[in-house]
C-alpha cells in the first residue's frame, strides 16, 4: 500500500507494510531518534508526535492511518536553531532527569498550547504522559514560564 504523508513539512511516499507503527518510520526509515520507544502500547506518551497539530502516540499509529496528514516530530521544533518557547522552559527550569521521556512530555505540552496558550486544569489533566523520574514539579513550572512568555510575546 502505498501512503503519501508530510513529515516535519517534506512529502514522504511509504510503499511498505501498511501495519508498522508510526514510531518505527520515524525512528528506522527516517532516522529521527528524538521521539522514543517506551511501553510500545500507547501508554506512557514517550513516542508522542503532531499529527495535524495533536499530539498521538506513535508506537500505536499505523502507517496505512497518515496518507494525507501531516507529522511533526520534535526535531522540526527548533526554527534556524533558535528553540521552541517550551524547549527554551525546558532548559530554564532545568526539566530532564534521565531525559527519557522528555521528547514526548515537549510534544505534548505544545501541542496543549497550541491549542490553548492558556492552560486551565481541563488542559493539565490531558497531560498524561509518564516520567519514571518524577520530574512533574519541575515540567509544570516550566510549563507555567512558556505561558508567560507566549502571552508576553503574542502581547495577550
Ligand atoms: S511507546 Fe508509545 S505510548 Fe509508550
Ligand atoms: S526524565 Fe527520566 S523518565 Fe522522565
């Protein structure tokens, strides 16, 4: 079957097996190793990507699902090596632990504020991805210091 998708603004045509997840493209065909393999079963959110500007679960994603849509990964976050306001919060507040999951915990902060610069509970408790770490605290202050800075910017 064969599959025509955008990854991180580039056409791809997939002419393969129409069941393999998402994460294997991303990881073994594209070689973009920022997104990670964790449970494999759509449980802990370390595989999260964009598809059409929501964060999905890679690792549950079959290719045979894109044609047509559009992929961001991690690595299309950074515009002329400047970071995403999230990276840069990242950084700030000093996030990564093990660093593991943090890829995917990015993605899908993003993706919340993307869709709502200002967060409320609703929009926090659809943060489910899982850190063995234990970094929570930290991730939510530096989800706090984006915001700021998103509606500073966008003058909000
Ligand atoms: S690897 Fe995809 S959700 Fe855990
Ligand atoms: S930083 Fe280690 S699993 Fe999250």
């Amino acid at each position: 079957m064969k599959v025509k998708f955008i990854l991180n603004n580039k056409v791809q045509q997939y002419n393969g097996d129409e069941e393999m997840p998402l994460l294997w493209y991303l990881r073994d065909y594209a070689k973009l190793r920022g997104t990670k393999y964790g449970c494999g079963i759509g449980a802990c959110g370390a595989c999260t990507v964009h598809i059409d500007k929501r964060a999905v679960r890679s690792c549950t994603l079959k290719m045979k699902q894109l044609e047509g849509r559009a992929v961001r990964t991690i690595e299309d976050l950074a515009t002329n090596n400047i970071l995403h306001i999230v990276q840069r919060a990242w950084i700030d507040e000093d996030v990564a632990q093990c660093g593991y999951c943090q890829a995917g915990q990015i993605m899908s902060v993003v993706a919340m504020l993307e869709s709502n610069p200002r967060p409320g509970q609703r929009e926090f408790s659809g943060l489910t991805n899982i850190c063995r770490c234990g970094t929570y605290p930290r991730m939510r202050k530096a989800i706090e210091r984006a915001v700021r800075q998103i509606n500073l910017t966008s003058g909000l």
